[in-house]
C-alpha cells in the first residue's frame, strides 16, 4: 500500500514567522504529549551539510544545509488498539529522523525494531510565501506520482475540530493577538489576510501488513489531518508566546525542552493525544 497526499494549510504569518513559530510550536506540543513511559526522546539536534545529507527532491536538487533531527516516539496508547495487540511489547516505537533546510523540510519515520522496511511514513514540506494554497506541483512530483496524489486543504478556522481535542484558547475564531493586532479570524479571512503563506505537506506512506491494510489507511488519513490541523491551530494562537523570539532563542528553547522530556518521560503520567480520543 502507498498513499501521496497533500495538505495545504494557508496560515496569516510570514514565512519567516513561520519557521520560528513551528519550532516553538514542536517543542510545546512535545511535553504536552510526554509522560509516564510515553511520548518523544530527542536523541540528535545539530546542524548537517548538504554532503552529510545526501539526499535529493523529486526535481534532482540536493537538500541544502540544515538542522537534523533524530527523535523516539514511545506511543503505547497512541495507536489504535488492533495494533496494540499484534504487536509484541517494546515494539511501538517510531523513529523520526528530519532533514530541516527551511524552507524545505523532509521528515522520515520509520519503526526499526518491529516493522523495518513494512512501514515509512515521509513528509516533505514546503513554506511559501504570498501564497494561498494554489500552486499545482510545488514538490516538482513526476507523472506516475501526480497522479496518485490527493490534495487536502485545511482550513484552520472553519474545518471541524473533534470535541475532545477543541480548546478555546487555541479557537483562531477567538484568539486574538495583542502583539500583532491579528484575529479573530472570520468565516472568509483568507480573503483579506496579510501576511499570508501556504505549507505544502506532502505525505507518503507506505505500508505492509497482511489483512491491516484497510484500517491503517482510515487511521492514517485520519490522523494525519488531525494532527496538521490542531497543531496549526495552535501555531497561530500561540503567536504572543513566540512571536519576537530569534533563532538563538529556539535552540536554546530546543534544548531545555530535551531535558525536560527526559524527565517527564521517566516521572509524570501519560498524557496528550490517545489513539481513542
């Protein structure tokens, strides 16, 4: 089984704002989803080059300079159950592995230990500025693969929220910003939005697992939509606790945020997101 989808998410910043806001964003959400044995381990956070990467577009161009990420996700209760119950104990762990040469970014996560080459998901995004989720081939993708790919856009806004994940101070039609003058948005902000610019997620899974095929892809497609759009939300309802902060700032940030994690992991309950909410 191999599924391509594009997700455009349209968000009221600049492209520039977006960098710091989605590292931010990443480490808040991270120990909000860590405790009691589960959620994220940073293993590796440092800067690679374009020869340490190796690695190409669908275009041929190589993956700039940029910062790699290596995390562990221990999930537990964060997949669905009939997985759970296949799969032997220690085995619900997900590498990530991200190549971040913004504005391009690759992301692979894999499950080493159990699945090995059965399963990979692969995101690739790109952060494009003044743009309202229009352009037809922004990863350059050949015929074979246009023609399998399904795009989804996401409106944070207006697209539905479960009730269990909705929070009012991360409602964009609610929130507004004492920093930037930004907010609430409206039932057609797009239309008047400035700064404006578009992440183009593009999703690929593939996946092999006799008789689980089927259910994988419903809960993929699913969670996939509803991680971009939650998280998205709070990238914009977050924007007075990251708006001002430098680069400097985010490592800095990064790296307490690891030594938290660490401690949460070991220490504190299971919380965040649960494959059952």
């Amino acid at each position: 089984m191999v599924l391509i989808k594009e997700f455009r998410i349209v968000l009221p910043m600049t492209v520039e704002e977006y960098q710091v806001a989605q590292l931010y964003s990443v480490a808040e959400a991270s120990k909000n989803e860590t405790g009691g044995g589960e959620g994220i381990e940073v293993i590796h956070n440092e800067p690679y080059t374009q020869e340490e990467c190796g690695q190409s577009m669908y275009d041929g161009t190589q993956i700039k300079d940029g910062q790699y990420t290596h995390k562990i996700f221990h999930l537990a209760s964060k997949v669905p159950a009939f997985i759970r119950w296949l799969a032997p104990k220690g085995s619900l762990e997900v590498h990530e592995k991200a190549w971040n040469a913004y504005p391009f970014c690759r992301t692979v996560v894999t499950n080493p230990d159990y699945m090995r080459e059965n399963f990979e998901i692969k995101i690739e995004s790109w952060h494009i500025a003044d743009d309202m989720g229009e352009l037809e081939n922004v990863h350059k993708l050949p015929p074979e693969l246009l023609a399998k790919r399904e795009v989804i856009h996401i409106d944070i806004a207006n697209d539905p929220v479960g009730n269990k994940d909705y929070k009012r101070d991360e409602d964009p039609k609610l929130f507004h910003s004492e920093k930037t003058g930004r907010g609430p948005l409206t039932n057609d902000w797009k239309k008047a939005a400035r700064p404006v610019m578009c992440a183009y997620k593009l999703v690929t899974v593939r996946f092999k697992w006799f008789g689980l095929q089927n259910r994988v892809e419903k809960f993929i497609q699913t969670g996939e939509r509803r991680i971009f759009t939650n998280f998205h939300r709070q990238v914009f309802c977050w924007i007075d606790k990251w708006y001002g902060l430098s680069m400097e700032d985010i490592r800095a940030i990064e790296d307490k945020t690891k030594h938290e994690l660490d401690k949460k992991r070991q220490d504190g309950e299971v919380c965040g997101t649960t494959a059952t909410d």
